[in-house]
C-alpha cells in the first residue's frame, strides 16, 4: 500500500497500510474511572488517551465527491479562493414543487447549510442539492444579527424580535 493509498478517513479496526507509512502516536493513557461507592467518577486531571495519525509525504487534499453530504456557508457573491464552491441551483433546493421554489426565500449570505453533492459539476463549481427533507439550512442568522430557531420546514424566526424569515429548513437528523 502507498502513501497515497492510506485512507482519509478510518473507522477503529480498518488497516491503514504498512507501519512504514503512518505514524501513530498515542497519549500516556489516563486511568479508567474510579468507583466510589455506588457512582461512577471520571478520573482527575488529564485528557481522555486518543490516537492521532500523521501522514509521512505529501499531503493529499480531501475534496467531496458524489453523494457526499457536507455544510456549507452561503457567502452571496463573494468568490472563495482557498475553499471549494458548490451551486445549489433553484431546481434542485426541494424534492417537490420545484417550480415554486426561489433561492431568495430558501437561504440568505450566513446561513449554515447541510446539502448533498449531485455532481462534481464543472471545474469551478461543485452541485448540490437541498431536495431531502434532511438536508438544508441549519443554522441561521437573522437580519436583526440574532440566531434563529426553526418553526416550520420553511420557516426561521428569531426568537428576540418574534420576526420570521423563509428559508429550506433542514428536517433534523
């Protein structure tokens, strides 16, 4: 297995390649918790052990791929130079009465979205989509500046100034 050949992402168990490849470095390990007469108590002063793993080589960039679900910022017109961009076209924000749907009305510059990539698009441009009912805004910011809570699937208000804004809210998971 190459360098190349070791995976982004690993679950507990998966091999990751010759020891050659990664290196593994692990935390002196905090003791397990001390029993005290009938409760649990977590151990004093220390970080839980965790393992991390350092790639040797170059470094690969993790790009989304097709049927990726991933969050992403709406930034209006601003062109981001060091992150990818992704088009959420208005046919594709709702699984159903897509010709009612306006992008206006479905995310604002600020919101937090939670969508699904559909296409690895053109060079600059990845597509997603909002259609399922999990997928969409799920963090928004109200004009007043104040974090909205959702009210409905297309409605955030913001719970100072009672004011409702329409958005595609995202059915929580």
């Amino acid at each position: 297995m190459a360098v190349d050949d070791v995976p982004s992402v690993a679950i507990p168990g998966e091999p990751l390649g010759p020891v050659s490849n990664v290196t593994v470095e692990q935390p002196a390990k905090a003791p397990g918790p001390a029993k005290r007469l009938n409760k649990l108590t977590a151990p004093e002063g220390g970080d839980l052990a965790t393992v991390s793993v350092a790639r040797h080589g170059r470094r690969r960039e993790v790009l989304p791929d097709v049927n990726n679900v991933v969050l992403a910022r709406v930034v209006g017109d601003t062109v981001l130079q060091t992150e990818w961009q992704g088009v959420i076209r208005v046919q594709d924000v709702r699984a159903t009465e897509k010709d009612k749907a306006r992008i206006h009305d479905s995310f604002k510059p600020g919101d937090i979205v939670r969508a699904q990539v559909i296409s690895l698009g053109d060079q600059a441009n990845y597509y997603l989509s909002t259609a399922a009912n999990e997928l969409g805004v799920i963090m928004a910011t109200s004009e007043a500046g104040n974090d909205m809570v959702p009210v409905s699937w297309k409605e955030y208000k913001d719970p100072e100034t009672g004011l409702g804004e329409p958005r595609k809210v995202a059915k929580p998971s």
